[in-house]
C-alpha cells in the first residue's frame, strides 16, 4: 500500500490537465528507446546521480555516526575533511582523475 500525508491525498484524483508522472514498467527499454530517438528517458541520469549522491552522503554519516552537512554546489561536506575523505578513493598509476 502506499502511505500519504495528509492520509486523504490518497483519495485525490488528477485531473486530465494537471501534471501526471510517467509511469514506466521497463526502463531498460525506456532508456534504448531514448537513445534511438534522441529524446530524455524517463529517469534522466541526473535524478540517478542525485539518489545516489544521497545514498554515499548517509552511507559516510552512518560510518561517522554524526550529522553532516552538505554543499550541493560544491559537492562537499561543509567543515569535515574527515568525511571529504570518504567521497573517493585513492586510485592506482597510470590511472588518474581528471577534471
């Protein structure tokens, strides 16, 4: 079941002309379909990143077991090298990052 606040949103109707979300059962094919067509897919890579930017973010604090604070722009914990740390690893030669 799906749980809403308030419970009653449950029991809301979208009318034809407000916004729906688009429903996808296979995004694998949803995705093919994009880069045949040239078009965005459904779940664009940027949602993607974001949920699993947030995913590491917990994963750290969890570790660290405190709150940590982040900077979106950045793409850095605010005042906490310790966590910054934990946002990569070292990588072997020849191999290296470039930005």
């Amino acid at each position: 079941g799906v749980k809403t606040e308030p419970q009653s949103l449950a029991q809301t109707v979208i009318g034809p002309n407000e916004k729906h979300v688009i429903f996808s059962d296979d995004h694998k094919q949803n995705f093919l379909d994009a880069i045949r067509k040239k078009a965005q897919p459904i779940s664009p890579i940027t949602a993607a990143v974001h949920a699993e930017t947030m995913c590491q973010q917990s994963a750290i604090a969890m570790q660290l077991q405190r709150k940590l604070r982040w900077d979106p722009k950045a793409e850095r914990f605010i005042d906490d090298e310790q966590a910054n740390r934990m946002l990569s690893r070292a990588i072997r030669a020849p191999w290296s990052y470039t930005i």
